[in-house]
C-alpha cells in the first residue's frame, strides 16, 4: 500500500504545511513518474494521461491551499 494520496484524498487533519508539503512531494513523485513513462520504448498512452491528470490535481490543490492561481 503506498503512502502517496491522490487529489481526492483529504488530508484536512494535517497543519497546512504539512498538506503542503505532501502535494508538493506528490507533485515530484509524479512528475519523475511520467517522465519514465514517456522514457520507455512503447509508452502507455493512457497511464501518461493518468500521470498527468493527477498531477494537475495536485498543482491544483497546491494554488487552493497556498492562495495562488
């Protein structure tokens, strides 16, 4: 089991910046993710869209929790 959350996740029961820094680690976890995704010889179209929807999420709540948009 991973101790990763997903945008949908709450984690309202951490201190803002802990929530912060949460989503910012989740945010490079998943960056380094889609960058060996589209390394690979046959990349899997649909998990790189995955990668990048989640990531996008996460970039989202960021600018939610830190007031910048």
């Amino acid at each position: 089991m991973s101790n990763t959350m997903t945008a949908g996740d709450t984690n309202a029961d951490l201190p803002l910046e802990d929530q912060i820094l949460v989503l910012e680690q989740q945010h490079c976890d998943l960056d380094a993710a889609l960058r060996e995704e589209e390394a690979r010889p046959l990349p899997n179209s649909l998990e790189i869209s995955d990668l990048k929807r989640k990531k996008l999420a996460d970039k989202d709540q960021l600018a939610e929790l830190t007031g910048t948009e």
